[in-house]
C-alpha cells in the first residue's frame, strides 16, 4: 500500500512532509531495528535536507542503528563537508543535533566492500531484454546492507536514459551495486537508445534493476520524492516498487516539455551540480529529442573541466560514437566496458555505422574547459564558452534555436514523438 500525496499545481510544506511521514511510519515496524537510509549525492536535485531533519526526527530514537549511505553508484566519493551540505547539517551538528546519524560513501570499485547477493541468468536475461542480450549477470552490493534490517530509499524520480524514470530501486543498483550489474543494465539501455527508453515507465531494465532487488532478503521501503524546482510536489511512501510507481506517475506530468517542433540549435545549460561530463551529459539525453536532423546542441558548461572523474582515461580512449559503432565492432571493444560504451553513445546521440563511416543525427558541441583537442580526440565539437553570448540564444524559438537555462533534468520532446 502506498501512501503519500502529489500535486502538479503546489508543493508540500515542511510540516506537511513531516505529517505525511508520521503517517507512513506509523504503518510499519521500525522500534529496535538497524536502519540503513539510501540518498542520492549532490548530482539529483531534491530536499534532502528536509527528508533528513524529518526522518531523523522521526525514527533516530526509534531505531537500533541510523545509518546513512551514500548512493554513488561509480560517481566519485563525497567529502564529509559535501555530505553535511547534501544534508543541510554542519560538522558540529552531526555530533551534537544528530548524533545517532553515521554516514558512509559507496566504494563501487572495492572487491572487500561488495558482496555477491544472487544471480540472473542467462535465460532470465534473454527474457528481460528481448533478445537483446543473452549472458548471466552477477548482482552484487554493498555488503554493508546484510548488516540492516531495513534499508529506506530517500530519492527523487525523474526521467532517465537508462532506465526510463529513475528512483525506487534504481538507488540499489547502480546507487550502492557492483560493477557487473550497472555495466549490463546500462549497455541494455544504450542497445534500446536513449530516445526510445527516456520518460518511458516500463522498461527491460527497469525489470533488471527490480529483479537484482529481489536478492535481498531485508525489508526495502522508499520515500519516493518528486520534485518541482527545488520543493517537493509529490512524496510517497511504500516497497521501492510501489512508491516509485507513483512517482514516475507524477513525474511523467511534471518533468517532460512538449514542443510542436524541433530545433535546428539547443544551447543546454549544465548546472553546477554536474561537476564532469560523465554527469554533465544527461543536458544532451534531455534534449536529443527535440533537435532537428543535423542540427546542433551546445552543452554550455564553462565550470565543467573534466570529461569524467572517474573513467575520463578509459573514455578518452575510447571516444564518443553511436550505438552502431559499438555494436558493430564487437572485437575492437571486448575489453571495455558496458557503462563506459552506453555513457559514449548516450552523450553522442542516435545514429548510423555504415562501411566504416559514422554518421549521428545531430551535432553534438562542448563548450566547456575541456580543451579543443580533447574534444577532436574524443569525436566531440568544441566551443570555446568565452564566445557564447548566452542572452543571443533566448527568446529565438520562432527561428529553430532554444535556450534551457538549467538542464538536465526536465525532458524535452516532441508532440508528434518521431522516435
């Protein structure tokens, strides 16, 4: 059973959070549990200070033990200040306010900090994915979460790349997961293609990312946020299953942008929050749809200087090219990656691979730190940000050309969806 509330006109007050929340926790047994909390780091916009003040006070005297991780997935781990900023608390907070609160980071590259949880097979595999793919997968996670009773996702829905609407389980796996199961899931979503599978609910990986759930064998509720600016329109609580389900309901009405036709220019604002192109590509996913065939889209980024933290080498040497290029070489890529190859194609876009040549549909252009011959090595246009008068590209939709000032998380499409 699922209980929570959404608007698509207003958003919930503080209090009403906190009321919503008595009323949940009220349904389920939380006294002299060990209780592990899943949130998102800094790269999802959501309340998480308010979900942190309201659950703490809630359930922190209730509980055995309240822990907090951090869902990383491969993003890189966050400081002790960053973590307190995610959380609205200070340093000194954390010992005298919260003191029962614990905080970790997720280490998705740390054989000792996983643990192997169960297996889907090959034909469950083949079943899942249409056909798509046909090899086992070991799930593994976080070993912390076999020392829990309860694990309570806190994370907002949106639409998403890989797995059609993020949220619920989605912050098991990749969230806190090992790398075979985010490398499979994630190359099923590149195989699908991004326009096919963003802001679609029911997808072959969400059904990867549920099925991988099914391994654990502690209770999983989830606090599904939806988010409206930065205030909350919609919370709901439940299993990650039944939560998410109401979120990306809401989020379906909230988070997608019709547009009659597509643009021949998008510049795409990246915000802050997206500190490398690794994060810094979903101002491409949300907007692939609505540009034009052969038409350009800017990612404008200026405080952006790396292509990725984590994998910038390995992706530099593979570059960014579409799905076909891949697929069509499988012997040249063996040894890289599903993560890395569904991350390549996503930034570049849908597009063909034909008697070696590659040919995307649209144009892709950096206009970051990233120096030019970075983006000449890794297949990418390049701008220098300095010669991009930001307030030329505003108010010039009637001539093909869009501006979005903060993207990368409303989803733009067209009314008559051509993919």
């Amino acid at each position: 059973m699922v209980i929570g509330k959404g608007f698509t006109d207003q958003v919930l007050t503080e209090t009403q959070v906190y009321n919503l929340c008595a009323e949940a926790f009220a349904t389920k047994q939380f006294d002299g549990k060990k209780l592990l909390l899943i949130i998102p780091d800094h790269s999802r916009t959501a309340p998480i200070d308010v979900m942190f003040r309201t659950v703490y006070k809630l359930l922190a005297d209730r509980v055995k033990l309240f822990d907090i991780i951090v869902a990383l997935g491969t993003h890189p781990p966050m400081s002790d200040e960053a973590i307190n900023h995610r959380v609205g608390i200070t340093q000194e907070e954390r010992a005298t306010k919260y003191p029962k609160a614990r905080f970790f980071n997720h280490h998705w590259k740390q054989p000792g900090q996983l643990k192997h949880a169960g297996t889907i097979t090959a034909a469950e595999v083949a079943e899942i994915s249409d056909g798509l793919l046909n090899e086992k997968v070991d799930v593994t996670i976080n070993k912390m979460v076999f020392d829990y009773d309860q694990l309570l996702i806190i994370g907002p829905t949106f639409p998403h790349e890989v797995v059609g609407f993020s949220g619920g389980n989605k912050y098991l796996f990749p969230g806190i997961a090992g790398q075979e199961i985010i490398d499979m899931f994630h190359w099923l979503g590149a195989l699908i293609t991004n326009v096919k599978i963003i802001g679609t609910k029911h997808t072959p990986v969400r059904k990867v990312v549920d099925k991988a759930a099914t391994f654990l064998p502690m209770e999983r509720l989830c606090l599904s946020l939806v988010v409206k600016g930065n205030d909350l329109a919609g919370l709901y609580f439940g299993t990650p299953e039944e939560a998410w389900s109401s979120a990306a309901d809401l989020s379906d009405k909230l988070h997608i942008v019709y547009k009659d036709k597509p643009y021949k220019q998008v510049l795409s604002c990246a915000p802050t929050m997206y500190d490398d192109l690794w994060t810094g590509g979903k101002c491409m996913y949300k907007l692939e749809q609505v540009v034009a065939d052969g038409g350009e889209l800017i990612i404008y980024a200026p405080h952006i200087s790396e292509v990725s933290v984590t994998h910038g080498e390995l992706i530099e040497s593979i570059g960014y090219h579409v799905r076909d290029y891949f697929v069509k070489q499988p012997e040249k890529f063996a040894g890289i990656a599903g993560g890395v190859m569904a991350h390549s194609t996503h930034v570049k876009g849908i597009g063909m691979f034909e008697n070696g040549v590659e040919m995307p549909r649209i144009q892709v252009t950096l206009a970051t730190q990233i120096p030019e011959s970075t983006c000449r090595k890794i297949n990418m246009g390049y701008r220098d940000p300095a010669t991009i008068q930001v307030d030329k590209f505003k108010d010039r939709e009637d001539e093909g050309i869009l501006y979005v000032k903060k993207a990368g998380e409303m989803l733009y499409r067209l009314k008559n969806d051509p993919f």
